[in-house]
C-alpha cells in the first residue's frame, strides 16, 4: 500500500506533463484567433490609393472578397504579392488595406510589382486596422457578399494556406 | 555609490516615463493612475510577453493612444477593456475573465492545492495509524543474545 502511495507524484508530474505538452503544443503563438469572425466588417469611409475617391463599407458588399492588409514597409507583403498577383489572375476579388502607409509609396509599388487589387483603401493611421484587430501585416480577411468576416489569416499567402482556404472562400455567398 | 544606487533603484520607474508625461496629459493624478493601470493590464497583441506600458511596438503605440483618447470620451475601464477584446480578443488581458472556458484556469490552482492536502491527510493518518512498534520479543532476545557475546569476546 505504502509503496503504491510512493508513485503518487510520478503520477501527478505525467498527468501534468500531458496536459501541458498537449496545451503548449496546441498554441500558435503566430496567429491568434479573431473575435470578428461571423461578425460585419467595420464601418469605415477611407479614400483610395488610386485615384482618392472614397469608399465606404457599403462598397465592400456584393460578392465574396478578400481584404489584404499590407504595407510598403512590409518585407513578408512583398513575398505574398506575386501570389496574390496570381490569385487575381484566377479570377479572385481581392481588395487591399494600405495599413499605416504612404499614398506615394504604394502607388510606386503597385506600379512596380503589379495591382492585384480591385481598390486599395488608404488607412494611414492604422484606425480601420485597429477596428480590425491587425495586428501585423499582411492579415487576410474572407469577407462574404453580406460584408460578414467569415475567416482571418494572418501572415503571408502561400498555395498551401491558399489550398487551406480556399474551400472556405469558395463555400462564402 | 549611493547615488549610484539611487540611480538603479529607479531606473526601472524611467521605462514607463515614454506613457507618463510627455505624450499624454491628463487633467488629475487619478486619470495618470488609471492610464498606466490599464496600460500595464492590456496586453500588445504583437509582442506577446509585454504589456501596452513597456511595448514600443507599433500597434502598442497606437492601442495606447486608443486607450487614451477612450479614456478622454470618459469611458469607464470596463468598457475600454471590451474595445479591445471586441477587436482583438481575451489575448489582449493580462486578467483573463472568469468564465466556464476559463474554469480550469482559475480553479487550478485551488484544485491541485486541495489535491495535495488530501495526499498530505492520507499520508499523516497512516503514519498515525502505523503503533511505534518496538522490538519483537524475539528481537530482543537475540539483543541480549548479542550483548553477551560481545561482552564475552571483549573479555
């Protein structure tokens, strides 16, 4: 009796041990999960980039849509863009966010590297960012025809993540 | 060496001077104390082991003036707190809520305590239950047994 008694801490530490491997392990430290999700993009009125005419959440509805954040000052937006470049050549609507950017500077980009954006809303401040919950660039948003946010990404898009997502943002109405 | 000392002492206090005095001003002592309250108990999304007051992070920075400019709307703490949760969710509090999701969290520690003083009784009641046996009778005739043979060889 005394003996079994003796295991009693091994015991503990392993049940211990097991909860926090399956804990720690299940935690990605690089995204965290959106509170937005199923609900309605935030209001917004913002000029864009191209040519300064302003848009507001209104112009967002009507068919499924991606929001990219992104930025000039954003090595990891570079990497995406040739991606993202390529998904509008499929056919996907994508509109940027220029999050906390310069105007200039990203029209000397998407000059550059090519516009897959249908629109890009100027958000110099970071205020429709923080309505987001962007807490880095680049972010992805799934946005359905109604305006709703249904799914978030953050960091770069890649086919693998694209393949993750995909069936979500075809499955949006 | 007492100065320098006085110097280390409050070298600590130097990094919330960046939200203190020079950016923000408030228009009482309580509002100062409740910015930097709050600032401490927010979390920066970005940079995940630091608090709203000692992250210099870009979107620290612009939660902190969120914070402040709600602060100066005269939002009550709450709900500048919810704001923040709305748009970036319970990451955001040092001081996560008490709700059934959360349970574990905080009655973990209470439970693991009371685990461990019902294994702290179980162990006493046996040790009380255990007689302080001394020596069997057979023992303690091969004691004496023993004695006397050392007795007899140190003759």
């Amino acid at each position: 009796m005394n003996r079994i008694l003796l295991f009693v801490p091994l015991v503990i530490f392993l049940l211990m041990g097991l909860v926090f491997w399956i804990g720690l392990g299940k935690e990605d430290k690089t995204s965290l999960p959106s509170p937005l999700i199923g609900k309605a993009f935030p209001e917004f009125q913002l000029g864009v980039v191209e040519d300064g005419r302003t848009l507001t959440t209104e112009d967002l509805k009507g068919a499924p849509v991606l929001v990219n954040v992104w930025a000039t000052w954003c090595p990891t937006c570079k990497a995406e863009h040739a991606f993202l470049n390529e998904l509008a050549a499929g056919g996907i609507r994508i509109i940027g966010i220029n999050y906390k950017d310069d105007v200039a500077k990203a029209q000397d980009w998407l000059a550059a590297f090519g516009n897959p954006y249908v629109y890009n809303l100027s958000d110099p401040d970071g205020k429709l960012g923080l309505e987001l919950g962007v807490y880095g660039a680049p972010e992805t948003f799934l946005v359905d025809s109604q305006g709703i946010i249904r799914d978030k990404h953050i960091g770069d898009l890649n086919p693998q993540v694209w393949a993750r997502l995909k069936p979500r943002f075809e499955g949006m109405k | 060496m007492r100065s320098l000392f006085l110097t280390l002492l409050f070298l600590p206090a130097l990094s919330l001077a960046v939200i203190d005095g020079h950016k923000y001003s408030f228009s009482s002592e309580e509002d100062a104390a409740r910015f930097e309250q709050l600032a401490e108990d927010l979390r920066c999304p970005k940079c995940q082991n630091q608090n709203l007051a000692d992250s210099n992070a870009p979107v620290a920075v612009d939660l902190r003036d969120k914070v402040y400019e709600l602060m100066q709307e005269g939002q009550s703490d709450d709900e500048i707190v919810g704001y923040l949760v709305d748009r970036y969710g319970d990451f955001v509090r040092y001081r996560p809520p008490f709700r059934i999701d959360t349970l574990l969290l905080w009655g973990g520690p209470v439970i693991l305590l009371v685990i461990g003083l019902l294994i702290l009784a179980a162990i006493r009641r046996q040790q009380a239950s255990q007689p302080q046996e001394g020596l069997s009778e057979a023992d303690k005739a091969r004691l004496a047994e023993l004695k006397a043979q050392m007795k007899k060889d140190q003759n």
